[in-house]
C-alpha cells in the first residue's frame, strides 16, 4: 500500500480540530516570549546575509558548537537551533528570533534571554554583525534582502498576497507574548481582550518611522505592512463577539485558503486553490486532511491575536533597552488578574468592532497620537498600563518594574521610535 492509499484510510473529524485548543486548558499562569531582531553588517550597516563565510548561517554554527545546542534543519540548510524548550530561529529575511520556554516570572525570562545573548553577542561581533531592536530594517529594503533558504518561505513568499507582503516577511521584527488559560471561557475571554487592547498596545510599542533610509511618516512602518498583508489570514481572526467559543476559531480557519501540506520529505503545493474546509471534505490529489496539515494550517494564519493551546498576541514592534520586558508585563498584570482582567475589558467593551478595526491603520501612522471617537488614545494607553502596573504591585513579585520604561515614555508622550 503507498502512501496516499494508506492516508485515504483515515478521515479528520471536526472534534479533532476542537480538541487541539481543548486540551490547551491548564492551570498554570506562564508568560511566553518570542524576541525577532535584525542582524545588521557593521561595516556596511545594511542586513546581514545568511549566505558567506561571515553569515548568519556560520553564526548559528559557531553558537550551536559552543553552548551545545541542535540544529533545526531545511533539507540540508541550518534554519535555528534547539535546546530543550528554547528556540533560535530565522524569519525570512534573516531575522533571528529567541522563543523562550515559558515562564511564571518576567525577570526568568529575561535572565534566559541574557544567558543566550551572552553567549551569542562575542560570536555576532567576531563576524561583524549587531542585533538591532527596531520594527523594521531602517536601511535595506526587501529587494535587497536574499529570501532564506527554507521550503516553507518560499512557498509563502509566491502565495502571500497584498502590496507590503515582501516587507512583512523580509524587513520587519517584533514581539509576540503567549498567555495561558483555563478553560474555553477563560480563553474567549482573554482572547476578546487581546484583540481590543491590540492597536493600543501596537501603538505604545511603535518603533519603525524609519525603512531604507529615510522617514516613513509613519510611526510603525511595520503595522503598515502587516495591514497589506493576505487579509484573508491577517488582521483579526474573528469580530470577537460576546460569547463566542472555539468553534467561531475553528470555523473562521477552516475559510481560510491553504498554502501548502507536508508530505514526508517534501511540500505539496495548494496555492490557495481550496480552504482546509474543503480540503477535509473531498482532500487534494489523492491526499487527504491529516491533524499535521491542521497544525501546520493553523500556523500558517497570521492574525493580531492568535488561539493555539495558548493565546499568542502578535502585533507589537520589536524595542530594546528594557522596553521589551514591559510587553509581556503589561498582560501579565492584565490576563492574569481577574479585577484588572474586568476592568480593561469594561473600560474597552464600549467600542465596537468596527472601531477598534478602523484604530488599526489609524496607529500605524500616528502611534498614540491617533483618534478614537475625536481623543488621542494616549489616555487609554496610559489607563493600560497603570491597570497592569497595580495588578503587579499586588502580585509582591516586584514585577512592576518592568512597566517604568513603558510609563516614562507615555508621560512624554512618546513612542520608542520617537527616541
């Protein structure tokens, strides 16, 4: 029996979808972090390749034959590392991304990204590389950005759709925050909260004015690109109404077009040629819909807030200089404290989908200076992050910490990018 014959055997069930979110229910209060930055040339301050002698590929290997760790591979390339729970990947352009186990406590997290840096910054500066903290590579465009030798890239970079899809994935940087939950109602709830407070929190942390070298006049060049991205997979996963539940998740994902399917050794090409609702229902030449080919689906979906068995909340421009740590507490003070948790959502809930959905391009332009209903959401920002800093303080973890980078720059009306 070949492959496919043995695979046509099997039939998905739409309660497996569900599940992979069900079982993501658990009672721990852990914070997630995936840290992106640009590897820039020091000499010709333009973004270091993967490829040569000097590259970021050797960089890896250097890293990977002093600290010990496995490389993640794409066919024969050297695509990230692995050891244990923590992860150094790639981004297609070469962004190199740090996604640490999580953690209950903040300063763990940083201390593990200190760790890491200690060990990979001599090795960067011996290849004349430096990791810059910004949302988007202030001096090379994607034209001159050599795409990563990896399968998937590829294969994303011909489908992906909209007139900022190559700056997306080439130019930019950010930082992504995983939250945990327990129960279906839990999850919704944060879920819903996430999405209301992301244009907020997109604007707090804009820090991307500048891209090929002169000023954009935007504030976050990289939410720009992210709203010119395959609106089909990007944006908001769903209205997030009042009681919605996994199956709204599910079902917004089965409409979504298919890129590709792994097949042992190799990628099937879908193209967008079905969604995986169709794809489920009568499968694609010969191969039907595996729980793997869910997975990968679903990671292929690029929304403001993401549901997998965590909540990843997405939108947030890569910062430094401390700044980076006041993004994973700033939602650790608000989804895990059920008073703030109600309190933000009161304070947010009055305004409609259609509001928050419009505030989206209003922030990548003016941060916190955009409007909402004829008022700077700068008051907001501030009220978020005042909300958080109390649910902290009340915490004794000495956690608030974290959040006076963020606080200092609200009171100057300032976003990153403005320093």
């Amino acid at each position: 029996m070949n492959y496919c014959e043995s695979k046509a055997e099997e039939k998905l069930e739409y309660n497996q979808l569900l599940e992979e979110f069900i079982l993501g229910c658990k009672t721990s209060k852990k914070i997630g972090m995936e840290y992106e930055r640009i590897p820039m040339n020091k000499f010709t301050n333009q973004v270091a390749s993967y490829y040569g002698e000097y590259g970021v590929c050797e960089v890896l290997r250097e890293f990977a034959k002093i600290d010990n760790w496995d490389y993640i591979l794409d066919e024969t390339n050297i695509i990230g590392l692995k050891k244990l729970h923590d992860t150094i990947t790639l981004e297609p352009g070469c962004q190199i991304e740090l996604s640490i186990e999580p953690k209950e406590l903040i300063r763990d997290l940083k201390k593990r990204i200190e760790e890491i840096d200690n060990i990979l910054n001599p090795i960067l500066e011996e290849f004349g590389i430096k990791l810059i903290n910004r949302g988007v590579s202030p001096t090379t465009t994607y034209k001159h950005i050599r795409l990563l030798p990896k399968r998937r890239y590829k294969l994303m970079a011909n489908y992906l759709w909209g007139i900022l899809s190559d700056v997306m994935m080439r130019e930019t940087a950010g930082i992504q925050v995983g939250i945990d939950f327990s129960s279906e109602e839990d999850a919704m709830r944060k879920f819903r909260v996430a999405n209301l407070m992301m244009p907020f929190a997109t604007a707090m942390y804009a820090n991307s004015k500048y891209r090929g070298g002169v000023d954009t006049g935007y504030k976050s060049f990289r939410a720009l690109a992210w709203l010119n991205t395959d609106n089909e997979r990007c944006g908001f996963a769903t209205n997030f109404q009042d009681g919605m539940c996994f199956k709204d998740y599910v079902d917004n994902l089965l409409e979504t077009p298919m890129i590709f399917i792994n097949r042992e050794d190799r990628t099937v090409n879908l193209n967008g040629r079905m969604t995986f609702k169709q794809f489920m229902k009568k499968g694609f030449e010969g191969f039907n819909a595996t729980i793997e080919d869910w997975q990968l689906h679903s990671n292929l979906y690029f929304p403001e807030v993401r549901l997998r068995n965590f909540i990843e909340i997405r939108n947030h421009d890569c910062v430094g200089g401390g700044l980076e740590y006041s993004i994973p507490a700033l939602y650790k003070g608000i989804m895990y404290s059920k008073s703030a948790l109600e309190e933000v959502e009161g304070m947010l809930s009055k305004y409609s989908f259609n509001e928050i959905n419009e505030l989206r391009y209003n922030v990548s332009r003016y941060a916190t200076g955009a409007k909402l209903r004829k008022n700077p959401i700068l008051g907001i920002c501030k009220e978020l992050v005042e909300i958080a800093y109390y649910s902290l303080k009340t915490q004794y973890e000495d956690e608030e910490k974290f959040l006076e980078p963020i606080i200092d720059l609200l009171k100057k009306n300032k976003v990153p990018c403005d320093i």
